[in-house]
C-alpha cells in the first residue's frame, strides 16, 4: 500500500516539475531584463546632430538654395546635386563649367 502511494507522489513530482521549472526560468529572465531596461532607460542619451550645409551652397531668390557655381548652364538648381555632367562636384576644377 505504502509503494502504491510513493508511485503515485513520484509521477505527480516528474508531472509537475517542468512547468514550475519553466515558469522559474521566466521569472528570471523577465526579471533580468526588466533590470537591463530600467538601466538603459536611466541614462538618457542626447544626439547634438547638425548637417553643414557645403560651402558651396548658394540661396536663390524665390528658388531657395542650390549646390554649385549658379553662374554654369548645366547646374542643377538642386540642393541634393550640383549638375547632370559632374553632380558630386566640386565645380572649381570641372572642365565642362560654361558660364551662361
């Protein structure tokens, strides 16, 4: 009678034990990162991001700004490229300028 019962409390025990090990495990690891993240969160991080605009950057009246010598018939009137023939510029040394 006595080893009928002691089966029956070892099979309960082997059924019972993987899920409080898993539920154990998933404490733990919520835990853990739960402490990573109050870690992470406590340090704020500023970003002092300022785009130059290049130097060679020229305003238009009622156009606003474009890249590149205004004065050669193939700039662009763009701010993103100078001009078709050499868009990456510089416009100094290019041996297509033309001035209008």
């Amino acid at each position: 009678m006595f080893s009928n019962m002691l089966d029956i409390v070892i099979i309960l025990l082997v059924g019972v034990a993987p899920p409080i090990l898993s539920l154990w495990i998933l404490h733990r690891t919520q835990a853990h990162y739960r402490q990573i993240n109050s870690a992470v969160n406590a340090t704020p991080i500023t970003l002092n991001l300022k785009a130059l605009p290049p130097a060679d950057m020229t305003c238009i009246d009622g156009f606003g700004y474009v890249i590149g010598k205004v004065s050669c018939k193939y700039n662009a009137r763009s701010l993103y490229i100078r001009c078709a023939i050499n868009p990456s510029g510089p416009c100094q040394d290019c041996r297509h300028y033309d001035s209008i």
